[in-house]
C-alpha cells in the first residue's frame, strides 16, 4: 500500500515538472516570435455634446442664424438673406472671385449645402434684405473663422473700417488675392460648437446685421446756433431752391459753426456702416457714407474745415464752388443703443476772414452712402449700388437712402439736396 502511494506520488511530480519546463520553455521563445501588429480603430465622431477630439479632422456642414444687432430679433425663416462663403486655398489665401457656396437664408436655423473641415479658413459674408420697422434692408456685414474646430472664435471685420481686415496680394494676371488681418477683427463672443449626433453640424451661432434707417426715417438738416436753415425728412422734396430755405443764417462773427445734422425719426435702425464689394479681378472695395458741401464762398478759409475732418475734392468743372466731403464714422451717433435713434452731428467751420462782409453766400449739402471714397474724392458721387461678383450673392441693399447726386451745371453745383444761405459778419 505504501509503495503504491509513492508511484503515484512520482508520477504527480513528474507532470507538474513537464508542465513547468514547457511553460519555461515557451517565455524563452516568446521574443523570438513575431506578434501581429495591433489593431488600429478609429473612433466615431462623438456623440452628445462632447466635442470633438483633439488632434483629429471631421468634416460637416455648418448651420447658422440672422438676427438684428439693436433688437435682437431674428430674422424670420423665408426673410430673403444671404450666406457666402469662402475658403482659404492652402497657402492660406482667400481668392474672392470663387465661393464655396452661396446659400439663401429660408430656415431658422438655415443649413449649408457643403461640408466643412477641420482646420478651414473661412470668410462669410451675411447680408439680408429684411426690412426692419423705420428701416431699409441691412447693412451686410463680413466674418472670418481662422481655423474651424469646435470653441474657434468666429470673429467680425471692424464696423469703421472693414477692408483695414484684409492685406491684398496681386498675381501677374491683375487678380487679387487676400489674406486676413486678425489683429483688425473684433471679438464678438462667438464661437464654434460642435454639434454631434447621427447627422453632426458646425454651429456658427447667430450673425447680427445693423437695420439701415430708411430715407422717411431720417431728419437732415443745417443748423447754426440752434437756427434750422433747411431740413428735409422724406429722401424725395429736395430743398432744392432759395424759397424753399426756413431761414437764412446771420454772422455775428467771422467764424462760426453751421452744423449738419442726421436725426432718426424711428428707433432701432443705424446710417454710415461701410460695406465691401468684390470687383470682376477680385479687388475687395470699401463704399463708405458721406456728407458733401458746397459753397460759393470761394475766399473760404479752408484750414477750419480741414481741420473739422472735411476734405477738399477736386472736380475740375466744378468752377464757381469749393467743395468739400466729409467720412462718416457709424460709431459717433449713427448707431443707436437699443431703443434710440440715430444722432450725427457734424460741424462745418465757416471763418468768413476773407469773404466781403454783410454779403449773402449759399451752402448746399449730400448725404450719401454706398460711395467709393477715391471717387468721391474726384467729385464723383453715385445712387448705384456696386455690381455683385464673386463669392457674393448680394449686399442685402438695394440702393442708397438719398437718392440725388452732386452735378454741375455751368461751374456751379447742381441737384443739391439741401440748400441753404449764410450772411457775413458785418
């Protein structure tokens, strides 16, 4: 009995000593022997509200909406509005001539019709042509994505000066091409959010126009020393003639301030924004508002007004008048804090040193907006919108608010829409 219980006992030790040399033998190979390579997977877009992750390209299309700037109020889905779209090739330079898509705002939020990826340099212009209470249209207005990823900021062009955001560069063929100036945009505290899901979208948030005061919803007019000379309030009566002046203005010394003056007549609703336009090569061209004077005081002293921020233009058949235009900057009363109207003020320093004294001399006025500046600086003002090209549909505007434009008729200015009359100092 006690001999058999020792072969069984041997032949235990036995296996467990087999069992251990081969598992010592199959750790000395496993050096030696090729392992496969691991499996690589890649994730699915996050779902929920996750964003993506980081280091990694998703594409998607991108969805947005429109509303007004002063009241908040969205643009209603059907409201005729536009999104245009450009993206930067990849030596990062926007050619304007070529959209990727050009899409009318119908739904709310509205959805693009492309895709877009991670890390794309985008421009978007948004323009809409709801018209607000007291208004006409919207100004457009331009916004850059610098790389798109879920928190990228989405960033404005500056309201005063817009095309100071784009640095032009000029092929051999005459077309021109930009890069972005980020230092000009303005932080509007919006981003980008990643919208996950079976069907993922870039969010852009919510694009907000300035409503354009309509030509019924602004007050013009001259002024000295509380004195109405001349106003006009419905873009259509121009004060045009002598009879039609309320009261001339009488000197009491030899300089004094007649000042023209933009008053709203409803709230909520802005003047003066610049806006940019494409041409046929490609050339981005800011059209700004202005004020133009004219007077038959030509013994003027100019400096006062050069001075007050007006610029001599030169118009070589304007003969028998000085003539003088006058840049609005939107941010000094033409647009209103929510519930206010619009209220410009700009003086015109008359120092009569040089004039005959006791002698009645005229002063006409403009208000223009949409101009090209160089033009206007050669006498040439405009009630032409410009011509819509590249990745533009449209400007959201129509025309310019005052309809009548500086001529001349033999030397002297002509289809003025304000005339007004001055005394000199005795």
């Amino acid at each position: 009995m006690a001999k058999t219980q020792f072969n069984a006992t041997m032949a235990i030790a036995l296996v467990i000593i087999v069992v251990l040399a081969g598992v010592v033998f199959l750790n000395w190979q496993l050096p030696f022997i090729q392992q496969p390579a691991p499996i690589t997977i890649t994730p699915p877009p996050p779902t929920g509200t996750t964003p993506p992750t980081a280091g990694q390209a998703y594409s998607a299309k991108a969805q947005w909406q429109i509303r007004d700037k002063l009241t908040r109020t969205a643009t209603a889905a059907g409201d005729t509005g536009y999104v245009s779209i450009a993206r930067a090739n990849s030596a990062g330079l926007f050619d304007l001539l070529n959209a990727v898509e050009e899409t009318e705002y119908d739904a709310a939020p509205d959805t693009s019709a492309g895709t877009y990826t991670t890390g794309d340099k985008l421009i978007l212009a948004v323009s809409s042509d709801n018209d607000p209470t007291g208004g006409d249209e919207t100004y457009p207005r331009w916004f850059y994505v610098n790389s798109l990823d879920h928190g990228a900021k989405v960033l404005a062009f500056p309201i005063v000066n817009p095309i100071s955001a784009l640095n032009a560069q000029v092929d051999g063929t005459g077309q021109y091409k930009y890069t972005v100036n980020q230092a000009a945009l303005q932080d509007v505290g919006q981003s980008v959010v990643w919208l996950a899901g079976t069907t993922p979208y870039w969010d852009f948030g919510t694009f907000e126009l300035y409503g354009r005061v309509d030509n019924a919803g602004m007050i013009q007019q001259l002024t000295n020393k509380g004195t109405v000379g001349t106003t006009l309030n419905d873009g259509a009566t121009w004060e045009d003639t002598v009879g039609e002046i309320n009261a001339n203005f009488t000197f009491t010394s030899d300089q004094e301030d007649i000042y023209f003056e933009l008053i709203g007549e409803a709230a909520d609703v802005a003047y003066g924004l610049p806006y940019l336009a494409v041409t046929a090569t490609g050339q981005v061209i800011q059209y700004n508002a202005v004020l133009v004077i004219t007077t038959n005081a030509l013994s003027l002293s100019i400096q006062p007004l050069l001075d007050d921020g007006w610029v001599q233009l030169n118009k070589p058949d304007l003969t028998a008048d000085l003539a003088f235009y006058y840049i609005l900057d939107p941010t000094k009363g033409g647009i209103p804090a929510n519930g206010d109207i619009i209220n410009i003020k700009v003086p015109i320093t008359i120092n009569d040193a040089g004039l005959t004294a006791s002698t009645t001399y005229q002063l006409e006025g403009w208000v223009l907006d949409g101009q090209n500046v160089a033009y206007v600086a050669q006498g040439t003002t405009t009630t032409s919108l410009p011509t819509v090209n590249g990745f533009l549909t449209e400007y959201g505007l129509d025309t310019v608010v005052e309809p009548l434009a500086l001529t001349v008729s033999s030397g002297s200015a002509a289809t003025m829409q304000l005339l007004s009359q001055f005394a000199t100092n005795a």
